[in-house]
C-alpha cells in the first residue's frame, strides 16, 4: 500500500500547475495560491519528475504548457473538479465565491435559459452575475479583469488559449419579398463596432468593392431582426435565426459567401483563489450541456 501511496499524484501541485498553465505565469499564479514563487516552481519541479517530462516551458510572454502539459491540464481539471465535488458533497460545503459570466446577446437563450439556473441550483451559495455585450466587449472586460468567463467569437479582438465551443453559420438575412439587385448599394441593419458579424461583412463587402450604408445600428438583436423583416435593410445574422418572414440571400443578389467564426470559453486570469472552482464548475457545466446539445 506505501508503494501505491507514493505514486500517487499531490492534488496541490496539481492546482498550482493548472493556475500557472491559465495566468500564464509563476508570479500571477503564485499570488492567486497565496505561495512564493520558489514554492510554486518547487511543486512544479517534483510534479514534472513523478511523470518524468517536461509540463511547461518558458517564452517572451511568460510560461506554456508541453504537448505533455496540454495532455495533463485537461486530465487535471476534471481530476480537481470530481476530487472538489465529492469534497462538497460528503462535507455539506458547496461551492462559493462571485462569478461574472458574460456572453454575447445573440446567443443568450441558449445559454441562459437552462445553464445558469441549473449552476444555481447546485452551487446555491455561489454569487453569479451575467452580463452581455458584443464579443469585442467581452475581450476587453475580460482582459481588465471585469469578468471571470466568457463565451465570446474569435473576433474583432481575438484572445489566446480559448477552448473552442462551436461554429456559426452567418448568412446574409433580407425580408422575404426582398427586391435587390446584385450592384445596388447595400442598406444594412447592424450591430457597433465590437460585433464580429459587422466586421465580417463589411470586410467581404471591401473584398468586392459592393457600395453599402448602415441604416440601421443597435446592440439588440431582435431590434436587427425586426429591421430585416420590415425589409428596411439587410443584416448578418445565424442562419438558425432566420424567421418565416425572411430569406437567405446570396449570389442572386452579388453578396459574397460569409465566413463562420467560432465560439470559444475563455477564463479571466485574474479570478481569485477563493472564486476559482467555481468559475471552473460554470465553465465545465457549459461544455457538459453544449455537448448533450450536439
């Protein structure tokens, strides 16, 4: 049994090597784990001679993981989540802390509607605050510290190190009874400057010299959605948002093929130690339920 124990792998070094894999470095994780960096570097050291390889490496911007340390990373967070969950469960203590969790508009039924009251439901102590904004909002709030998480598109502001979600389909969306010709100037119903389907259209609009202007701005995406309907102007929307009173419009109407983006959890890396497993528990329970989804 002494043998076993001793390889047997220390949970602690495993969280201290997960918070250096996410901040990106010693220093940062360090300060979220309440140890010195010599502390830190030490539990990194004997965790990389249990599994006899290399787990992270050092570059201008600070540490990432190996091959070998992305293979741990995943394995280690959900090793962490069931060890912390059986914790709560046996000892009565549930998950604490604030979380703020933002996401973008178009996509808030489908992460709000059963997500985050099932969270609630199971972390009742957990204090949870969601917002949304345009993806280029979120990097930004993100990197200021201003949320914890995000589901955000790889545009305008693209962030490194996100888990991919999945990929959108954008379509140019006009009213059924639309009438347009393909050299006619584009009037648009859009989003600011922060969403990534603005900035998809009107780059493929660019690439191809086709004259627009905006007519419509708003961050609501119903109030886009009702501009199209009303066939006061064009937008880009998911092609699953596509109501009875609109229609795909495309080559017939000279409009360029969209490019999808994709969506992508991103983690805040200035989340403190207290708020940390449960800004994890929300962000394991969205891919739970985007994978059932799928």
């Amino acid at each position: 049994m002494a043998e076993v124990l001793s390889d047997s792998l220390d949970l602690e070094a495993l969280r201290s090597f997960v918070a250096v894999a996410r901040l990106g470095t010693l220093a940062a994780a360090a300060q979220q784990r309440h140890r010195t960096v010599s502390a830190l570097s030490m539990q990194i050291k004997r965790l990389e001679a249990r599994l006899d390889t290399r787990l992270l490496v050092r570059g201008a911007r600070g540490v990432t993981p190996t091959s070998s340390g992305e293979a741990l990373l995943g394995e280690a967070r959900e090793l962490l989540r069931r060890h912390d969950g059986l914790v709560a469960r046996i000892s009565g203590c549930g998950l604490s802390g604030r979380v703020r969790f933002g996401m973008p508009e178009d996509y808030a039924s489908r992460l709000v509607g059963r997500l985050l009251p099932d969270f609630l439901g199971r972390h009742p102590d957990v204090v949870l605050e969601a917002v949304t904004a345009p993806s280029g909002e979120l990097a930004r709030l993100l990197e200021r510290g201003e949320l914890s998480l995000v589901v955000a598109l790889d545009r305008p502001h693209r962030l490194s190190g996100g888990e991919p979600l999945w990929r959108t389909t954008p379509v140019w969306a006009g009213a059924k009874d639309l009438v347009l010709g393909s050299a006619d100037a584009l009037p648009m119903a859009l989003h600011p400057e922060d969403c990534p389907y603005r900035q998809l259209g009107t780059e493929a609009l660019s690439a191809i010299d086709r004259p627009w202007h905006g007519v419509f701005t708003s961050t609501s995406i119903h109030a886009l959605e009702t501009a199209v309907e009303s066939g006061l102007a064009v937008s880009i929307l998911e092609r699953d948002r596509l109501t009875p009173a609109m229609r795909e419009l495309g080559e017939p109407e000279g409009l360029p093929v969209l490019q999808g983006c994709e969506a992508q959890l991103h983690y805040g890396r200035r989340v403190s130690a207290a708020s940390w497993p449960a800004v994890e528990a929300l962000g394991e329970l969205l891919k739970q339920q985007l994978a059932r989804r799928d």
